[in-house]
C-alpha cells in the first residue's frame, strides 16, 4: 500500500530531490521549509546589472557522478571556475603579494550554469505549488501507532512517513520527537560536523574584471587575512563580473560594517585603487542562519559524523528517515552527498512499499 503523503522537512537540494524522485513515482510528497526561500544552503543572490553570487554551495567536480547525473537528466549545463595561469599568495603581513604561477589543473572546479539555485527551481517545477510550503519551522515529531504528526510554529500536519533533511545536529536541538530518538542516534547528531556552518563569504561585483588583465589575478591566497581565499566569481558568459572569497571564520562576531572595511583593505593591497570601483559588496555568515546551524557543544572537526552509518538507516517502524548531505555514504556535506543522500532515502521507501 503506498503512503498518502510523505512530509520532507527542508526545501534544499536534498528535500527537493527527494520529492522529484518520490513524484517520478506517483508518490506525493509536500516540502516544509522554515525559510522564505527556497534552496536551504543552496542560496544564489541575483540582481539586474550584476552577476548571480553565490552565498552557499557553489562547487562542482567531475567526481560527483550523482550531481552530474542529475543535472544531465534536468538539462542543465556546468562551466569550468575561471582560475587563470598565476595566482596572488600572500604569505605574510610584513611582505607584499607575490603573483606567482599557478600549477595547471589536474581536477578542475566547475559551477552550475544560470547558478546554483537553477538545479532547486528546476526540481521545483516538477512538483506543484501545493506542494511547497515556506516560513514553516518545524518544532516537533510525533508518531501515534502507524499515524505521524509533524508541528510547524503555524500548523499540523500527518503524514505517513518523514524525511528530515536537515544537518543532524539542527535536527535533534531544534526538533521535539515523541517518542524520543534511540539515545545512540541523538547523540551522534549532536557531535555531528554541519557543512558550511563556519563559512563566511563574501563578495565583490564590478563592471570590468581588471584583475584578469595582465600581471593581476582574481585568484587570491592569503596566511594573513581577513579573506583566506578568493576566486574570479564572473558569470558563464563573461559579460557581468564579480570576486567571491571565504573570510576567516574568526570575523563572524564582527559587524558587518568592519566586516567590509577589512575586506577592501585587504583587496587594496592586491588591486589598489581599482578596489574602490565595486559596484556592490555581499557577504552571508552561516553561523548566523538559525535554520542551516545552531552552536556546537564541544569543538568538531570538519565533517565528524558525517556519512555515519547510524544516518542511514530508518527508524519508527521505518516511518522516519533521516537524510540530508551530512547523512551521505559519499561525498558527505558536498551537493553530490545531498543528492546521494535522496537517492538512498528514496530506495528505501520504496523497498519498504514492495
């Protein structure tokens, strides 16, 4: 017997390939998202004049043959990240930049034509609007004999089955359960890494990309900060221009007005005064999304936890799954992992409907 309706609690890339696999199925599924937006960590800024930014996931290899896969199947393209032939290494801050040749690439990075919300709005259009509910916070989960209950801060929901996609640690300090989860897997979410949590990015939109001229680059490493790293952000036509770079994450306690001002002075030192042409300055700190991070207990390591086993298995009389890109057998806290994360979790469901 199919499930009537199958509750995905995160609009992300994992929720939101969950339900196109799940509708490629005749199952109906709806997608809660606390957010007012779709894509979760997936989070593509966009406007007129100005190349889409990218505050969350942006990265891509040829390794993740799931992505791929997916994005073939929805006829979506990738571009190759502009890196250019030399780099700026900044080793310390009592010697200038050095602009240094940069080896060639054996495996390089690309990006997701459109940007990276087209992959969420292109699995959103396979579903109906009916199915998408946004500014839905989930508070509790409830199971009552074969019946679940799932309790936003607006509303009540049953549903025959649940996929959470939300990083585990999020998912046990922010969700109630009745009855309570098996202590094993309540503690191993709480000592569990979450993807991007400590990201700070920033970036930089221009009408010309100087730094591609000769003898500059738009390729930043730096030992000195505030900005650790930094990339030619420039859209797949080349034709709007823009620096994305990741910030020290010890910035995030910051103002953001700080924030900025130690951002172009450190760029003045790579570019002068052609820093002072930007157009406009974006940043996003994701210790600061209640809904993608809450504070850890006791320090992790990048990625502790994730791809555990404990993730990957049903619980609730197999009524309760728990997905998401930290859940991952492969590539864990990666967009391949979320995606693998949905194909597992959809396997799952269906041999359980067999």
């Amino acid at each position: 017997m199919q499930p009537k309706n199958i509750i995905i609690i995160g609009g992300g890339l994992c929720g939101f390939t969950s339900a196109y696999l799940l509708a490629k199925k005749g199952i109906k599924t709806t997608i809660l998202e606390a957010r007012d937006r779709l894509g979760g960590r997936i989070h593509t800024l966009r406007n007129d004049g100005e190349a889409p930014i990218e505050m969350g996931a942006t990265w891509l290899g040829n390794k993740h043959h799931h992505l791929l896969e997916l994005l073939d199947e929805l006829n979506i393209d990738t571009h190759e990240q502009f890196m250019g032939d030399k780099g700026y290494y900044e080793p310390m801050s009592v010697s200038p930049p050095q602009l240094v040749n940069l080896p060639p690439n054996e495996e390089p990075s690309y990006r997701i034509e459109g940007g990276s919300d087209n992959l969420i709005y292109s699995l959103a259009n396979h579903l109906d609007d009916n199915q998408i509910l946004l500014g839905q916070p989930v508070s509790s989960l409830r199971k009552q004999k074969n019946k679940l209950e799932v309790e936003t801060d607006n509303d009540l929901f049953e549903a025959d089955a649940i996929i959470s996609t939300l990083p585990p640690k999020l998912l046990v300090d922010s969700v109630a359960f009745t009855p309570t989860l098996p202590n094993e897997l309540h503690e191993t979410a709480r000592q569990t890494h979450t993807w991007m949590a400590e990201s700070i990015k920033v970036a930089l939109t221009f009408q010309e990309p100087f730094w591609r001229k000769p003898n500059s680059s738009g390729t930043i490493f730096s030992n000195v900060g505030p900005l650790n790293e930094m990339y030619d952000h420039s859209n797949e036509h080349q034709s709007q221009y823009a620096l994305k770079g990741f910030m020290n994450e010890a910035y995030h306690s910051v103002s953001y007005n700080d924030r900025k001002k130690l951002v172009l002075k450190q760029l003045h030192r790579f570019y002068g005064d052609k820093t002072d042409s930007y157009h406009s300055y974006h940043e996003a700190v994701w210790k600061d999304e209640p809904y993608s991070f809450v504070k850890y207990d006791n320090d992790l390591i990048p990625h502790q936890n994730n791809g555990n086993r404990i993730f990957q298995k049903p619980y609730w009389d197999d009524q309760l799954f728990i997905s998401g890109s930290e859940t991952a057998s492969s590539f864990p806290g990666y967009m391949d992992g979320a995606v693998e994360s949905a194909h597992r979790t959809v396997d799952q469901i269906m041999e359980n409907l067999a």
